[in-house]
C-alpha cells in the first residue's frame, strides 16, 4: 500500500510547442483519452487524499475539461520551468503540511498506479526527503541523467542539455516523478536559481540541493521503462498511443479474447470485450464500446460508444456509433447503424443498409440497399431493397412506425409519419403516404400500361 494520506500534483502548465497544435498539450488524444486522464487515472490509483493540477497554457479549456472532478488548479504564469511550477502550489499544498507530496508530469500516459504506490512505499520505508521514479533506457536522449553515490542514494540529476558528453552516457534517467516530505522541499525550493541553460528553475536542482545538504535522496528504478516516457511531438503521441494499445490489447488476449492480428487491431481504453468474443483484422473499438461473450467483429469495422451483445455479428467494413446490436443479430456487410439505434436480437441489417434512431424488432430483416430513420420496426418485419422512410420535411423529423410480421416490398417509400399495421403489405414500388391498416394491402404506384408496337412506331429503323 502506499504512504497514507499523500498528497498529488501534476505538472500541465507545459505549451507543448514542439507539438504544433492548437491543443493544449495534456488534452492531446491518446488512445481515447487526453493526456492527463491517464495521468489522473493513474495517480488516483495511489490514493491520495488531495490531487492538485498546475496549469498555464491553455489554463481555461484544461479546467473545463476536467471541472466536477474534485481536482485544485494552481496556474503558473509566466511558466519558469517545473520547480517554479512546484513553488506556485505552495499554498494549495499548505493543508497538508505532514503528508508526503507525490508530484507528476501531466505528460506521461504510460505511467501505472501500482508503480505510484510502489515509490511512495519506497519512499516510506528508506526514510528518504525525497524519492525520484526513475528508469534505465538503452538510448536516453533527452532525458535528465540521474547520478548515484557508492551508497546507492542520489547525488545528481543533470538535464542532457546541460550534460557533458561523459555524463549523458549515463543510462538511468529521470523518470519525472517525485516524492518530496514538503517541510525541506520547500526550503530547497527557496533556493532555487535559474542557472542552466533555459534560465529556468528546475525541480531536480532541488534533489541536488537536498543531496548536498545531507538529507537521503532516494531512487527507485521502474520495471517498465515505458512508464518514463513523456510527450512532446507527435510521433512522441503516436508511439505512447502505440505502447497503451498494445497493453490494452495484451490485458485482452490474457482474458480470453480472440485477437486474430494484433497487429492490426485498435481497441481504446475504456472499450470493454468479454472472454470468448473475436476481434478480426482492421477491427477499430473506440469510446465506451462494449463487445460480449460469443460476439464477433470485422474485419474493416469500426464501433463507437456501442455494445454488441452475446452472439451478434458485426461483418465487413461497418460503422456504427451509439447504437445497441442485440443477442444472436447480424449486421453487415458495408451497414451504418447511426446513434439511438438498436437492432433486435436475431434481426438482420445487410449491405448498404443505413440506420438512423431506428429500433428494428427482434428476428426483422433489412437485407439490402435502404434507409430507415426515426422508425420503429416490430418483431418480424421484412424490410425490401431500396425501402427509405422519408422522414424530413425539410423543417421537422417525423416518424414511420412498421408493425409485427408487416411486409415491406423493395423499393417502397414511406413517407412519414406514417404507420404500417400489423401483418400488412405494401406491394414493390409503392409511395405510401396514408396508414395502411392491419393485414391490408397496399399500393401506392402508376397502373402500368403497355402500348404495343410502340418502339416500331417510334423508332421506325430499329428492326423488331
């Protein structure tokens, strides 16, 4: 378990320039999710009895975004660099002047709670002022360097910019996690000069200056060097978002889903998948999906914010979005089933088939080639090709209504609102524009006429 009653600060004041968006940099998307979700996620995981956020680019729409969480926002402005973001909480954290103060970078997604809990108990039982996560890398880059004396406890941590070659040969790096006893934290950080590189203050002078003074400087190296990595650019972006689906997926595969090509896959993290189900090729499940027991997905599909229950099929190059496909229905191939949907258990929704707030009943067929909006459709329906409800007006949305066992042929179109009862047929062709009753028949075209030997009489040149 970790330190009791420890205190959180994260650091999301950065601009992010290197990332040349007009996203703030913690609200950048990563696997479904904006940066600092996951760190939140990941710190709250530790338990601490208070989470503070400091913020300075894009202060207003980090704020928004996070509002009704419970979280303090400290702004730091101008931004002088992260011990400068540290002292500009220093007040948030006044209320808790005994507890130990974890502080992260708003800019790592990759970071797991366990290993949170695990350096503050770290930090807890070496008697340490101040404890530093830190990670071995075979290519360390631009991360700080971290130097350790004969007895094992930090010496230094010297940022690659300012490093001699000598020095950033040093593989063990700062990991941008701290824990800090606030008490000489925040007298290390009245001592504090800019004196580097980027005129800023720097928090790891801080472990230097505690270090120096006498006090233990602890480090504890993480398992994962994943964890250590932060953002900067967008390939930065792309390979954390890359590292969390593959953990996503691997947690997946340990649970008993069937992923036929890993490799291709795109599963975010709040998508839930049961034990059993199967995820084919080029299979893309985003938002809050949630895929059950015995269902099966793709390949070429992509699901949002939808669940597809025990037994259904989602075929070939579909899209659907905030819709339900109930037990044992089929949907596919080339359908998209938009919001408020729901396809009934046993119903069938085919090729070139759109659904839009449309419930379609249990055991109903939409085989081919139609629209169907704001409909309500029975249990054992049968939709024909090229059926459309028409259901705007050019102002107003209006509703079609098909009941139990009703008989649609192709190419009808019914124009809403409008309702079909029960058992009823409207025959191939027809526009229906009045309610047809209970098993009636209806008929809504141009009687045909056939005008013999018309084309000879026409077209006198064309033989017979």
């Amino acid at each position: 378990m970790g330190a009791p009653g420890a205190q959180a600060l994260i650091l999301a004041a950065g601009k992010g320039t290197r990332l040349k968006s007009a996203v703030p940099k913690v609200l950048q998307p990563v696997l479904g999710l904006p940066l600092l979700e996951h760190v939140l996620r990941a710190v709250s995981g530790s338990a601490p009895a208070s989470v503070a956020v400091v913020v300075g680019h894009g202060a207003d729409a980090i704020e928004a975004a996070f509002a009704g969480r419970g979280l303090r926002f400290v702004r730091q402005d101008p931004p002088l660099g992260t011990g400068h973001a540290v002292s500009s909480a220093r007040a948030a954290l006044a209320a808790g002047p005994g507890a130990p103060l974890l502080v992260v970078n708003g800019d790592q997604p990759l970071i797991r709670p366990e290993t949170l809990r695990a350096l503050l108990e770290h930090h807890r039982s070496h008697g340490a002022v101040a404890t530093l996560l830190t990670a071995v890398l075979e290519d360390p880059g631009p991360y700080g360097r971290v130097l350790r004396g004969e007895d094992g406890f930090l010496r230094r941590v010297v940022e690659a910019r300012d490093a001699s070659a000598e020095l950033r040969a040093v593989r063990e790096i700062n990991a941008g996690v701290y824990v800090f006893e606030l008490g000489p934290l925040f007298q290390a950080l009245d001592r504090l000069r800019p004196e580097n590189a980027q005129g800023e203050y720097y928090l790891t002078d801080a472990l230097d200056l505690l270090a120096a003074a006498g006090h233990r400087v602890g480090g504890w190296a993480c398992e994962d060097a994943d964890e250590a990595l932060g953002v900067n650019t967008q390939a930065e972006l792309a390979e954390a978002a890359r590292r969390l689906r593959e953990r996503k997926l691997a947690a997946l595969l340990d649970a008993g889903v069937r992923i036929e090509d890993p490799a291709t896959t795109h599963v975010e993290i709040d998508v839930e998948v049961e034990a059993g189900a199967v995820l084919r090729p080029f299979t893309v499940l985003e938002g809050r999906t949630r895929v059950r027991s015995g269902a099966s997905v793709g390949p070429y599909a992509r699901i949002v914010d939808s669940e597809v229950e025990s037994g259904a099929q989602v075929l070939d190059h579909c899209l659907l979005r905030e819709c339900v496909v109930e037990v044992g229905a089929s949907v596919g191939p080339f359908t998209h089933i938009r919001p408020k949907s729901r396809v009934g258990p046993r119903a069938r929704v085919g090729s070139f088939v759109e659904l839009k707030q449309t419930q379609l009943g249990e055991g109903s067929k939409a085989p081919h080639l139609s629209y169907l909006g704001d409909a309500t459709v029975g249990p054992g329906v049968n939709i024909g090709a090229g059926t459309i409800t028409c259901n705007y007006d050019g102002v107003e949305k209006h509703p079609t209504r098909i009941e139990a066992g009703a008989f649609v042929g192709s190419d009808a179109t019914l124009v809403a609102p409008i309702t079909i009862g029960e058992g009823a047929y409207v025959a191939a062709g027809s526009a229906i524009t009045e309610d047809v009753p209970p098993f009636a028949l209806a008929l809504g075209r141009a009687r045909q006429v056939v005008k013999l030997g018309w084309a000879k009489t026409r077209f006198p040149r064309r033989k017979g």
